[in-house]
C-alpha cells in the first residue's frame, strides 16, 4: 500500500500526526464495506444465483490480485527524481546551480601533479581535521603525513596528489584559510612516494656501504640543502677548526654535527628551519657512520692500455696517503703547480683531506707492480661538486686521465649531482679536451688565467672516454688540475 502524506509526515517528524479529512473518509468506508457486505450475504443465503455469483466474486478478487501483485513487481516506489534534489549535471548549470569545477574535472580526468608541503598548526585537537577537511574540498589526496612537535604547535609534512590545474597559491591559500602557517610547497616526484621509515633505512644501507655516501644521505634525508664537512684542522695551515658538542648544535636553519674523525658537518637550508625530528634522523645517520669507521667498497677493475700495460682502478682512502706522497714525489714541479694552483713544498699537506671519503671519493689507478700513478677525485663542495686529475708525468697521454674523469662523471650522474666543475689554468689544453670530450653541455669561465668548466649532467652515465690525449696540441701538460682552499 502507498504511503500517504500522513504516512510521510509522520516519518519526516518521528510523531504521528492526525487528520480529519482522513478519520471522515475511513468512517465512511467502514459503513460502506459493512453495508455491501450485507448486501452480498442476503443475495447469496437467498437468491437463486448466489453460489454463481459467489464463483464469479471469486474469480473477480483472484484477477485483480493478481493484477495488483504485476504492478507493483514492474513500477516500484521509490520517488521520482525531482524529489531527491538531484538533477543531471547539464540541467543543474541550465538551472543556474554551480557544476563542477576545474580542479574536480582534471582529478575526475587522471590528471594530477605530486607536491611537498609543510605547514605549521596549533597543537590543538581538531588542527589536523581542518586541515585535511580544507584539502578534501580541493580534490586533494594526502598520500603521507609526518608530523614533527614543536614546543609551540606542531609542524606537519604532507605528500600530496592535487589536480593539476591547481596552483600551488590557491593550496597555500586553503592552507592558510583553514590554520596553516608558514607555508613551504614544492613539486614532488615519484621518489618521494616512499614512505619515511623505508626511506631512511635505504640511506642507512647506503652510508653503511660506502662513508663517501653520507653527505649524500643527508642531503637526501633532509631536502634540498647545503653540506659542508670541515677537517678538525684546516690542510696546510695547521689551524684548529670549530669546535661543537658532541651532541650537535641546532640553530633554526642550521645544524652541526660532529664528524667521526673530529671534524664538523654543517648542514644549511636557509628557507626552512629544521626541526628537532630531522635533526635527531641526522644526528642518528652521523652517530652510524661514526660507528662503522672508515669503509669503502674494496671492488677493482683491471684494464689494458693501448702499450699493452695492466692498470687497475679502484676506490682509494686515506690507507693510501704514503703511496700518494710518493707518486707526487715523482711528479715534476709543473705537473703539481698545475695541479695545486699554490707552492709546490705543501702539496702533501692536502693529501688527507683528499682522500678521506668524508669530502668525496677518489679513484687510483695503479701499475701491476702496486705503484700509484694517477688519482681521481670527486669532491663534494657544499651543493657543487668538484672534479680533479693528477697523473704522473710518465703515465701521460696514454689514456688514463680520460678513463678517470668518465668514471668520476658517472659516479656523479649516480649520485644525483646536477653538474661538475674542473679547475684548471686556461694554458691545459688537456683538461679542456677531456671535458669537451664527455659530450656534455659546458659553461667556461676565465679570471685571471685560472679556467673553470661546468658540465651539466644528463639522466645518462657518461662513459669512459678513449684516450683524450692525443688531441693535445701541447704534449707536455699535465691532465687537469684542483683548486683547494683552506676552510
């Protein structure tokens, strides 16, 4: 039976509510059944035709029964559309109401964009929901969410998926608009979707595996920064360097961190303070590496020289000071002024600092007799990185200088660096083919007779160049050379 607008009323309200219209039109139907029903009886008790017209009354009520129960099966009741509120998207804007925005239209569509963002909320139940209530009503999926407590308020760090044609303005300003301050946003990529745990443990592998990797991890645990390791003792001055507890210091966008070896790492990120969860992940990563002690990977590769000499090349440290200060022994007097850009008598002094893997990493090549005739260096310089060639002047030109520099620029490419840099005067012709060489985009620039070449990295490894000597115009210059300073 259908329900009546007594019915709907009554569940609308959740109390009856009478009418009486409806009490009349009851009454009145009840008097009427009882008069037809007597009417019925007396026609059937007494008439000739009662049980014919009992058999067709029968028939009557068993076809419209049956009538009654098809209807219903093929016309349900639910309300008609208009009585719900909902009307199709073109008749909807034809009415004058809203449709859908762009921003529902590009996430309906698939197309969405990868954002970092951090903000800072009171430290008050109901902070959070605001926020993602706000993000909600843009479309916006919280993939991630770190939180970081603060003495006053709490910083949150969302990874978010948005719809494309939402700008990084209008998400700030939802942020803002909902409670949010000090808003910090940036685009994200595909990287990013691991989540922080799995993150952190693949860069403890990574430092666990190599110490040259630690800055690295830093940078990668941290965002985009700056790292500078400081020696306890500045090369060839003697002159002891900052000291800092042992626990570290944190000063708002700056921390520092005390390096295994006495030293100072510094860690720099000027548009946006660290907070005392990031520096207690990095102070952790430190103490690791510091644990561990020195270590690099001991792999080597064995090479023929177009003479037919065996070299080998593998990674060096600082086990190999004594053996580098006898290669530069050999070397002449030009090759290390070349090479240092100062006085030839303090050369050795910055042994050290070159080849300990706190400040990069370096390559040996080696005879088959365990004579060091050539180191390659791959420094990190703060957010550039630096490469540097010595080869012993006997070993020149024939094609181990552009085996180094090719490792060392894919070493580079594999440690997410952007570019590399070479210092060198503007007289090495040698160096100047051996960049050229990596076909890569270059940047030169001159002062005062000293060349620095800027390669910009690709997504793909440089390989090893054949032997860039032989386009040397000037057969007695040394392959590259380094610019060091004291810190």
């Amino acid at each position: 039976m259908t329900p009546d607008m007594s019915d709907v009323t009554r569940a609308r309200h959740g109390r009856p509510v009478h009418h009486w219209r409806r009490d009349l039109v009851e009454l009145a139907a009840l008097f009427t059944a009882v008069a037809v029903a007597d009417g019925v009886a007396n026609l059937i008790g007494h008439g000739p035709d009662g049980p014919a017209l009992l058999v067709i009354s029968a028939a009557a009520l068993v076809a419209t029964a049956g009538f009654h129960t098809w209807w219903a099966r093929h016309h349900g009741h639910a309300p008609p559309p208009g009585d719900t509120g909902a009307r199709p998207p073109a008749a909807a804007q034809s009415a004058g109401q809203p449709g859908p925005s762009p921003a529902t239209s590009a996430a309906a569509s698939g197309t969405t964009v990868l954002w970092r963002m951090r903000t800072t909320v009171k430290d008050e139940p109901g902070s959070l929901a605001a926020l993602c209530t706000a993000l909600a009503a843009h479309r916006v999926d919280i993939l991630s969410l770190q939180t970081h407590p603060l003495a006053e308020g709490t910083v949150d760090e969302f990874l978010l998926r948005a719809p494309e044609e939402l700008a990084a303005s209008d998400l700030s300003r939802a942020v803002s608009l909902a409670g949010g301050t000090g808003t910090w946003i940036e685009r994200a990529d595909a990287h990013d979707l691991v989540d922080a745990p799995t993150r952190v443990l693949g860069l403890a592998t990574r430092t666990a595996l190599d110490a040259a990797e630690l800055p690295l991890a830093l940078r990668q645990l941290l965002g985009r920064c700056t790292i500078r390791s400081l020696p306890a003792t500045s090369p060839g001055s003697g002159r002891a360097g900052q000291a800092i507890p042992v626990e570290g210091a944190l000063e708002d966008t700056v921390m520092r961190l005390r390096a295994p070896e006495g030293g100072v790492i510094t860690v720099e990120r000027p548009y946006l303070p660290f907070t005392p969860t990031e520096f207690a992940r990095a102070r952790a990563l430190v103490e690791l590496d510091a644990r561990l002690g020195p270590r690099i990977p001991r792999s080597q590769d064995v090479l023929t020289l177009p003479e037919g000499n065996a070299i080998t090349v593998r990674r060096a440290d600082t086990s190999d000071v004594e053996a580098a200060k006898a290669m530069q022994e050999r070397c002449s007097p030009r090759t290390l002024s070349m090479r240092y850009h100062g006085p030839v008598g303090q050369a050795d002094r910055y042994l050290n600092h070159l080849l300990s893997p706190r400040f990069g990493r370096t390559l040996a090549v080696q005879t088959a007799s365990g004579r060091i005739v050539g180191l390659g260096h791959l420094l990190w310089d703060g957010d550039e990185t630096e490469i540097a060639l010595l080869i012993e002047d006997e070993w020149q030109r024939r094609g181990i200088g552009g085996e180094l520099l090719g490792r060392l620029v894919s070493m580079a490419v594999e440690a997410g660096c952007d570019s590399v840099y070479a210092v060198t005067q503007a007289s090495n012709t040698g160096m100047v083919a051996a960049m050229r060489g990596l076909d890569l985009p270059l940047d030169y620039q001159i002062e005062e007779g000293t060349l620095v070449i800027t390669a910009r990295l690709n997504s793909a490894p440089a390989t090893p160049q054949p032997s860039y000597e032989q386009a040397e115009e000037s057969p007695g210059e040394p392959i590259a050379g380094h610019r060091t300073q004291a810190p």
